[in-house]
C-alpha cells in the first residue's frame, strides 16, 4: 500500500469522480429534460438546478445509485463511439 490515506482504486471509472461532476456532464450530455426522463426524479423535472439536484441526490441513495449508473453508461458509450469512429 502507498503513502496515501486512500486506498488506490484503478479499475473503478467513478473513482476520484465527484457527484457534482458526474451531473454536470450528464446534463451537458442529456441536458435536463432528457436526463429526466432517463431517471425519473423530480428535481430534474421541476425548475431543475445542479445545486437542487445535488442537495437531493446526496441524501437518497437509490437516486445517486441511478445516476451513477446512467454516467458508467454514457462513459461507454462514449468510448464506444470514439473507437467506432478511429475505425
């Protein structure tokens, strides 16, 4: 183990990734109302704000669960297209 307090952790894609970032490229990927519809939560769908959507995510696990899930989807999706694409 290293020096650091915080275990290394190379095969997990959302290791060092904060929440805040994982909605702010899901809502420049999706923006808000097809992010909505991809998981079902109010606070995309009713004047929908980062700040608002953080607030909410942080303290219902199943919600955080659901977008972490659709961001490891939309990362291989973007891999997939990029190698698609290199040919």
């Amino acid at each position: 183990m290293n020096d650091n307090t915080t275990p290394q952790q190379p095969k997990n894609p959302l290791h060092g990734v904060t929440l805040e970032r994982m909605l702010t490229d899901l809502v420049a990927y999706y923006g808000w109302p097809a992010l909505g519809e991809a998981v079902n939560i109010r606070c995309f769908h009713v004047d929908p704000s980062i700040a608002s959507s953080l607030k909410f995510l942080r303290r219902t696990p199943w919600a955080r669960q659901q977008v972490e899930s659709l961001y490891l989807f939309v990362l291989r999706e973007v891999a997939r297209r990029a190698r698609a694409e290199r040919g």
